[in-house]
C-alpha cells in the first residue's frame, strides 16, 4: 500500500482552539484578532467590498502606480488594483486599468504607511499573491505580474475528501474553496529530494496552523506537529524537506485545509524551493 504524509494548512479564527485526534493541545492558538476592513479572496482573482473609484485625477510624480501584466509582459485588461494598508487592512481606491494594464492613485500621496497591492478582477485561469508587493512614498511604481494556475478547477471539500483526496497534477499554483466547518483533502506525488514550500494567499487576520500527523491515509487526523501563525494577516509559509531515500519510496504528500469559521475561497502554492 502506498504510503502518505500528511501536511495540514489549518485556517482558523477565534480563541483555545484544540487539536484532537494527536491529542497535542499545549501549542495550538489562544488568542485571536480583529482587523479593520479588508479584501476577501474570491479566486482566480482578489476582491473588495471597501474602498471607492476616484475620477479626474492626473498623474504626477507622487502617484502611485501599478502595471499589471502576464507572465509574457503583456498588459492585462480588464483588471482592477486596490491598495490596502500594510498596517492596519484598510483598503483606498480601487482603480481600473488602462488599455496598457496600467492603473495609479494620487489618494495615498497624503496618508503615511505601506500598502499592499491587490489585483482584481483577473482573467479566468490567473492569480495574483495579494502580499507580493508592497508601496510606499519612496516605492510607489510597481509591476504586478499574475501567475497562472496549474489547473483552474476550484478544489472543494465536496471533491476532496479524507478517503478520497484531490490529486495536483504537478507543482504550482491551485485554488480551493472550503464550506465552514468543513476539510479540504489534496496530496501531490513528490519523487525528488528537496525542500519544498506550501504558501497560502490568505486576506484574513486568523489563527493559521500547518502542521503533520501520520503516514497511512486511512489514520488521518489532526497533525500533532505545527506551527501557528496566531492573529497576523498575510501569507502563511510552511517549508518541509524531502530525503533521497523518501523520494525514492513513492509516497503521497497529502495536505489537510481547514477553515472553521466561515466559507472561503483561496489561493496555495506548493513549490520546491531548493534541492
């Protein structure tokens, strides 16, 4: 029988929250945090319900400006950019780009801070890491580049179960939606040694656990190995590492995603990053 690790990406919000099966509860989250209003993901693109569309406003030295643009160079149309405080989630203007993917704001010329860049309103197939890029006064032109996903269906927890896992077809970028309360199950096959990397495009302020637990898909439970990325917003990273001798074993890398506070939508990476 094959065997499977199990790699869990754990989203969660709120306070004491417990992991059951492993029985480890010393390290899991007790604290959680509230944010201003913020972007929420609604994939293969970033969206908003904050923040206005400014007219009439001319382009100047202090602008801050945003070219959005396929992996080739092109421009994208179509799209829209937001900006959104690095410190405290608030989202400003959401501006249309221009036949040459281009949109700029003169709103943030007075206000003090980093922003992040959202990108809205992509073509079908697309993504864009909303933490990728980070503006301020002395770094206000930017190139936003989106990534394409290795597959555009959208991984369910109705498509993707504990006894029934979602296959990735290979390394890259997917997108995953998840009902609350409920899991998401995918494993990748990995046959090289290396260090590899999950990262999750999340726009919430949550408690984020990933960690592992067992090897045998039919005794998958709650990892009794992580780490917490408890109350700060932005992009959760959890690196493992591949041996030769467990590349050659042919196993299953499977990841468990849980979202216990409401239904989302998401964005994750799984990359290798070194050999």
């Amino acid at each position: 029988m094959k065997k499977y690790k199990l790699f869990a990406a754990l989203s969660v919000i709120g306070a004491g929250f417990a992991l059951a099966s492993c029985g480890n509860t010393a390290e899991s989250s007790t604290s959680g945090a509230t944010s201003t209003p913020k972007p929420t993901d609604t994939l293969p693109s970033t969206t908003t319900t904050t923040g206005t569309t400014p007219s009439g406003q001319v382009k100047n030295d202090k602008s801050y400006v945003v070219n959005v643009k396929y992996p080739n160079g092109e421009p994208v149309k179509g799209a829209k950019v937001q900006w959104c405080s690095v410190e405290n989630g608030t989202c400003y203007s959401m501006i249309p780009v221009d036949d040459n993917g281009q949109a700029f704001t003169n709103e943030l010329e007075t206000i003090e801070g980093d922003f992040n860049v959202h990108v809205n309103s992509l073509p079908a197939g697309y993504t864009f890491n909303p933490y990728e890029i980070v503006q301020n006064k002395d770094n206000h032109v930017s190139d936003a580049v989106i990534t394409k996903l290795a597959d555009a269906t959208v991984i369910t927890d109705a498509t993707a179960t504990s006894t029934s896992p979602k296959q990735l077809s290979q390394l890259g970028y997917y997108t995953a939606k998840i009902t609350k309360g409920k899991d998401v199950y995918f494993y990748l096959d990995i046959n090289e040694a290396g260090t590899y990397e999950i990262e999750s495009y999340a726009n919430e302020t949550s408690d984020l656990l990933i960690g592992y637990c067992g090897n045998d898909i039919e005794k998958i439970g709650d990892p009794n190995k992580y780490d917490n990325n408890s109350g700060n917003k932005g992009n959760f990273k959890y690196s493992f590492t591949v041996s030769e001798e467990e590349a050659s074993q042919n196993k299953h890398y499977v990841f468990l995603v849980r979202e216990s506070a409401s239904t989302t939508s998401f964005a994750f990476s799984v990359l290798k990053k070194s050999n």
